[in-house]
C-alpha cells in the first residue's frame, strides 16, 4: 500500500516540474523577444544621418549613412579612372554593354530614346531562397557647366511597365554616378547607392553586402568605359 501511494504522491509532483519547466521556457523566450524587439527599434532610431567612413578596399573608399527610423543603410563609394565623359555615358547608356561583373541580364531600353533622359529595364539574380530582382528606373544625365561634372541618376520608376511573377520588382532607388574632370584625363567617382530590395529580403544582407559589391564592382568601370566600342563616342551636350 504504502508503494502505490508514493507513487500517486509522485505523479503530481511529477506535472508541478513539467508545468514550471514548461513556465520557464516561456519566460525565457518572451525574454529573448523582449531583447530582440529592443535591440530592433535601438537599431531602427539610431544614426547620425551623416557619412562615416568604413574603409578602402580596391581602391575605393567606401562610406555608409544611417538614417534615424531607416533599417536600410546608404553607401557611398569614390574612386578615380581614366577615361573620359563621353565614353563612360556610352558604357552606361549601352543596353547590350557584353560580360560585366555583375548579374544583370535582359536589359532594354523602354519606350522613347534620349541621350539625357530614357526608361530602362533590367533583371539580376538573387541569393537563394529569393526570386530575381527587376528594375524599372528613369535614367537621367545632367552635366554642371561649371565644373563640367555629369550627374547620372537611377530613379526606380515600379509602375511604368507591368510586373512579372518570375521576379520581384524593385520598389524604391535613387542611385547616382557623379563623374568629376579632375584633369589629366582622370575622372574622380561618387557613387551612391540608396534603394530597397522589395519583397522580403532582409535589409542586413544588403547593409553587408552592398561595401562588397561596391569595392568589386568600381575597379572594372574603367576597362568598360575604354572598350573599343565607346572609343568614338560623342555626345552633343558634353563639353570638356
């Protein structure tokens, strides 16, 4: 007798130990989340909203700008190359530009040509597990007649042409190129980058990833812009 009554005895005691682990692990959790919450919104308002220096790599120095209540980082990356104006906006206004270091393909020009003004599409790859990324963005030139400086923006124009299921279409972009004569046939480059990916891609990969790409990309502007194909080119409102 004594036997089975330790052992009902022990059954309650047994479900007390289940239900305050089981309490425990609930307040760890909530606790984890109260942390990660805290830790998210620290992040989201913090920054000075200035440029900070993050380094030289390749050549380029690279900075990046935190926004108070923006997740998504800025970049800013200057370099110098030899070349000059008017065969750097052929490279750029090329849709068919040949083998660059990065992934973009199906490039088109949309609707109506001007060499100072133009819509242009074009798709690149993403990490797994995310789909294809689109872009829609108004390309823009505008030269400074004082400095002689050509300003080249990318301004993400989402609804200009209709989606495709096979990719995400990029919803926010305002990049810009300023190409600066220095002298001596030297071009000095600010590039800046400031856009959002869509769909669910996490900001963090792109807060990572974008200096990386930047100090990869920026040494092979030169070799494009100089290729044979663009060695003649001539625009009627760029002067020297």
């Amino acid at each position: 007798m004594n036997e089975i009554s330790e052992a009902i005895q022990a059954v309650p005691v047994a479900r007390k130990r289940k239900i305050t682990i089981r309490r425990i692990l609930a307040y760890c959790a909530a606790a984890i989340i109260a942390v990660a919450v805290a830790a998210q919104l620290a992040y989201t308002f913090s920054g000075s909203g200035t440029w900070q220096y993050l380094g030289t790599s390749n050549g380029v120095a690279i900075y990046s700008m935190k926004i108070p209540g923006d997740n998504w980082l800025k970049f800013k990356g200057i370099f110098y190359m030899k070349t000059t104006l008017d065969r750097v906006v052929a490279f750029t206004e090329d849709p068919v530009s040949g083998d660059i270091a990065v992934d973009f393909y199906k490039t088109r020009i949309i609707g109506p040509f001007d060499t100072k003004s133009f819509l242009s599409e074009w798709r690149s790859g993403s990490p797994g597990p995310f789909k294809p990324r689109d872009y829609v963005a108004r390309n823009t030139f505008t030269q400074d007649p004082k400095t002689g400086a050509v300003l080249f923006t990318l301004t993400a124009m989402p609804n200009a042409v209709p989606k495709d299921s096979c990719c995400v279409r990029i919803p926010f972009m305002h990049n810009s190129w300023l190409f600066t004569p220095k002298g001596n046939g030297t071009l000095e480059v600010t590039w800046k980058i400031n856009m959002r990916q869509g769909g669910f891609f996490p900001y963090l990969m792109m807060n990572l990833g974008a200096p990386l790409f930047m100090a990869d990309f920026a040494p092979h502007l030169q070799t494009y812009a100089n290729r044979a194909k663009y060695a003649n080119a001539k625009f009627a409102w760029i002067h020297d």
